[in-house]
C-alpha cells in the first residue's frame, strides 16, 4: 500500500535523522491522535495527555510536521493581528489520503460513513484553496472565524480588497441554515466582499461544488 510505505519510510527514516525521535511508538499515537483532530484547535497539552509525552515535545514534533509539509495550522481571524498569531491554530495535512490512513480508513465506501468524513472534506477544501492562490501567484492569507457565541466560518480569505467567506459542507445538498454563520459574520464584520458554501453536491447556485475551487 502507497501510504503505508511513506508513512514508514517518512517515521523510520526522515523522523529519526531530523529529530533524533527514539521513542517512535509515542510518535506514531501522536500523528494519529492529530489526524483524529483535523478541523479542531490544536491543543497541544491535551495531545500530549493522551500521547505520554510532554506538551514541549508535541509542540516540537508538530513543528516537523509543518516544516516537512505534513500538516499546516489555520489561524484564527482577528482584526488584532497580533492576536492571529498567538490564540490557537486548527490544523489540516497536506495530503488527506495520508490522513485516511492514519484514520485507518482503507476505500471510499468506509469514508462514506466516517465520522470523520466532515473534517476530511473540510480539509480537502481547504486544501484546495490554497493551491489555487498559489497557481495565480498569491501568497494565501486564509483564517478561520469563531466568535464566544460559538457562531464559526470554516475559511476567512483576506486580500487587499476585503474578506471571502467561505463555509465547508461535505451533504450533497446545501439547506438554508448553512448561511446562518456568513451571515452573522458580514454583520460583525464591514469589509465582508463575498461568501460562498462549498458542498459535495453537483447543482450549483450560490454554493460551488469541490471539484469547482
């Protein structure tokens, strides 16, 4: 299998030359244990609870994960960007056929009924919009917007004209309430220029299907 055979080579070989990591076990729970997370707030005490190391180390070992470019962190919105970089990330990976794997999510008829199904669509959305300002020569400035009340917009893109809002649903039909956080956001917000729903669904109005981004 593909994605064995990286993941083995990646952890045997590269881990153990950058890191010098010489409990692997611990690192193989951790990789999984974020894999189980993608599309939550990285919290790396939490992590390091249920891994059976330190929160230095997990902090240390998700640092080689982004310089290696296996996960990336999506930061909060702030209008304070001082606070962007210091409130928790979520974090994603790169490649969601790397994380099916650590899932242990083997075809796409057990990914159809995942409980993680929703995340690994976010991510694969997310995804995908980064590599879309990448190929029009952008750098990505993509956020993600919670408020207390606990009201959340999946992606924040910011440009030099305003604020795209994006919602990720992964239903194959987009119902009307998937508008209630954009639009409670444009009015907390005044430089809102666009908002769009991506789903998995083929009609397309308002909302835009993933193969579409």
């Amino acid at each position: 299998m593909y994605y064995r055979g990286y993941y083995n080579t990646y952890v045997e070989r590269d881990l153990r030359d950058l890191l010098q990591i010489k409990n692997l076990m611990a690192f193989d729970t951790f990789i999984r244990l974020l894999a189980s997370r993608i599309g939550s707030e990285f919290n790396a005490s939490a992590i390091a609870r249920e891994a059976g190391v330190s929160s230095v180390t997990i902090k240390e070992w998700m640092s080689i994960l982004m310089t290696s470019y296996v996960a990336f962190p999506l930061m909060p919105y702030y209008k304070n960007f001082s606070k962007r970089l210091t409130k928790m990330p979520k974090v994603y990976f790169y490649d969601t056929g790397l994380a099916c794997f650590l899932l242990g999510i083997k075809n796409e008829e057990m990914l159809k009924n995942h409980q993680m199904r929703g995340p690994l669509f976010e991510n694969l959305a997310i995804c995908e919009l980064l590599k879309r300002n990448y190929n029009e020569g952008r750098d990505p400035r993509l956020f993600f917007y919670r408020e207390k009340s606990g009201a959340e917009v999946d992606v924040v893109s910011e440009d030099g004209m305003g604020l795209h809002l994006y919602e990720i649903k992964s239903g194959k039909t987009v119902r009307p309430e998937a508008y209630d956080n954009i639009n409670v956001l444009k009015r907390t917000l005044s430089n809102v220029q666009a908002s769009t729903i991506i789903y998995d669904g083929e009609t397309l109005g308002s909302a835009i299907n993933i193969r579409d981004i």
